[in-house]
C-alpha cells in the first residue's frame, strides 16, 4: 500500500481520481471525510474544530485517528497488487495532531492521551506503507485553490493555519523529524503540484510517468503507463 499526502488545498482527491482513470491497474482508496466532514455524528466535527479549536480538537484528532486506523487495517488485509490510499495515520499524527499541541488547541494532558493511543494502535498494528506520494504545494496556491472551492467547513481557514500544516508536511515527508524509525525507511515521491494538473495533460501525464517509475521502484508490478490514456 502506498499513502498520498500533501496540505488542505493541494488537489489530492483530484489527483486520485485522475490517477484511477488512467491507472486502472492501480486501486485508489478515498480519505473518509464523511466521518467527520458531513452529520454523521449530528454535526460536522471539522466545522467545529476550524471554528472552535481549542474546543474540539481532541474530539475531531481522536475521531480521525479511529477512522483512519480502521481504514488502514481493513485495507493492509486486502489482497491487491497496488493499492494508494489518501493521507494516513501518520499524517494524522505528524501534522495535523503535532500541530494541534504546538497551537495550544490541545491540552498536554490530552496531547498526552492521544500520543498513548497512537502508541498502543499504530507501531505494533499497523504495516508502514511501501511508499509516499507527497503532493507538494505552497500554502499560498492552497489557500487560493481552497478560496475557489469555497467548501462550507474550510471558510474559517487561514493562510498562517495552512503555513503551519505545510511546516508539519516538510519534517515528516522531507527532513524525515522525529518519525518512527520505520517510517524513515519508507521512500518518498515528491510532486510539485503548485501549477494546475486537472486540465493541464502535460502536466498530469509527468505526474503520472513519475508515478509509474516510484512504483516500479518500490516493488509494485504494473503495466506502463501510455500517454495516450489522456482523455482531458
């Protein structure tokens, strides 16, 4: 299993989509935001965590974590030749959570809580994945890539909250801080996504080559990918 990473804003369930049509050897597995994004629970808890974070961000990092936990084992248990799930656990706990602390929007008690559930379910229960894909943007281009979707839950994001995740995503994908030794082994494929790939085929079809290349190297068996595939 491989994991797409990268900010709010840089264009991942975009760019897992298009993946999965000119991929088709490629399973792709969507983030579930419907846990905490939508009513499932009565209210969106990421509504209320961006409007009231020091309220809500152990709830909303607690809930995540489950999810995105539950989401890992079912699909580490699955048998498919390559497999790219967006974002992860780690992520979850390296950015958005580290984050949380570093903001005071959690508690050190409760950041201490949730780093003990993060130890008991993730090292021993979890298999690190073969690779990351991170889709790196300027929090710049993704505050204005978030402007233009104009997503109820995200119009009390700020560009210093996205400059902050951005800082997260650069020590653990790139400097590789303070991770788990395991996860240091784990490559990662580093995507300029800055300029826009949807209606852009030059663009979408290097992404797409270096992909194939990453997942070539790391042990996946797939066909080539052919450029032809594009229908944009």
């Amino acid at each position: 299993m491989y994991i797409l990473e990268g900010n709010i804003g840089a264009g991942k369930s975009t760019f897992l989509r298009l993946l999965s049509e000119h991929m088709k050897d490629v399973q792709t597995v969507d983030e579930p935001v419907n846990n905490w994004q939508h009513t499932v629970y009565g209210q969106s808890l990421l509504t209320n965590f961006y409007e009231d974070p020091k309220r809500w961000a152990y709830t909303f990092e607690l809930l995540t974590m489950i999810c995105r936990v539950q989401e890992h084992l079912k699909e580490q248990e699955k048998e498919y030749k390559t497999k790219i799930a967006e974002r992860s656990i780690y992520s979850g706990y390296y950015c958005f959570a580290h984050n949380s602390f570093a903001q005071d929007f959690l508690s050190s008690i409760e950041w201490q809580m949730y780093k003990e559930w993060f130890a008991l379910l993730i090292p021993n229960k979890c298999t690190p994945p073969q690779g990351f894909i991170y889709l790196r943007v300027s929090p710049e281009v993704a505050y204005e890539r978030i402007r233009k979707r104009n997503r109820h839950a995200e119009k009390t994001l700020s560009l210093a909250y996205l400059k902050q995740i951005h800082r997260r995503h650069e020590a653990f994908l790139t400097k590789k801080e303070g991770i788990l030794p395991e996860l240091k082994r784990v490559p990662v494929l580093t995507l300029d996504c800055n300029e826009e790939f949807e209606n852009n085929p030059a663009q979408l079809h290097r992404h797409m080559h270096a992909i194939e290349s990453f997942l070539t190297q790391t042990g996946a068996h797939i066909p080539p990918y052919r450029h032809q595939h594009l229908h944009i």
